[in-house]
C-alpha cells in the first residue's frame, strides 16, 4: 500500500479487522507487524521515534473501536497501540510492533 500526498499527522493507511476473532478471544494475546519506509520529494528518510513534531515523528498504530450503545454508534481512539523498532534506517523498511491484549472492551467492538 502507499499513501500519496499526505497532507496531516492523522492521515494514513487504515486497515479493518474481522472483530469475529475478538469476540471469541477474551484475554489472549495478539501482535501486531508493519512493515513501512517514508519517502518525501521521492528521497527515503528517517523518523524521529522519540520526536513530538508531526514533521519528523514516526508512525505509531492507532485503534479506531466502533461500538453501539443505546442505539447511537459510539467511536473511540486508541493510540499507541504498536510503536517503530529502534534502531530504523534510511532507505530500509523498518517495523512497527505490538501486542496487545484482548479485553472486555476490545471483545464488544462491532468495527476495529
């Protein structure tokens, strides 16, 4: 996948999960892996992993959860869910690990 003409820090790839295999996995383990490289004006850099500033930051694993209650879809963000492997390098696709635990939360979501 590729993402052009990003124009935000929140802009960026999104992926849907089957929540199926959520609603059956109360308390296990899940990990998550992503393989990425930046590119800006067709040249590769590297990211900050321990910067703040949306220019230089690098990308982190967000959970977008979706859920009805009462009848009203109820949306909710989870950042920070897997972050980039340290030492990354310019050029190279470097990785974005996780894991995370399923919980009551988590095993309720109609959409992730």
């Amino acid at each position: 996948m590729r993402l052009y003409n990003r124009n935000g820090w929140s802009s960026g790839i999104g992926q849907y999960l089957d929540t199926r295999c959520l609603h059956r996995s109360l308390n296990e383990f899940y990990e998550i892996h992503l393989y990425f490289r930046l590119e800006e004006n067709n040249s590769t850099f590297t990211c900050d992993p321990f910067s703040s500033s949306d220019d230089d930051r690098c990308p982190w694993i967000t959970f977008k959860t979706q859920r009805y209650v009462n009848g009203e879809l109820d949306t909710s963000y989870n950042g920070r869910r897997a972050d980039v492997v340290v030492p990354n390098s310019d050029g190279d696709f470097d990785l974005v690990h996780g894991v995370f635990k399923v919980d009551e939360i988590l095993q309720g979501v109609q959409r992730l």
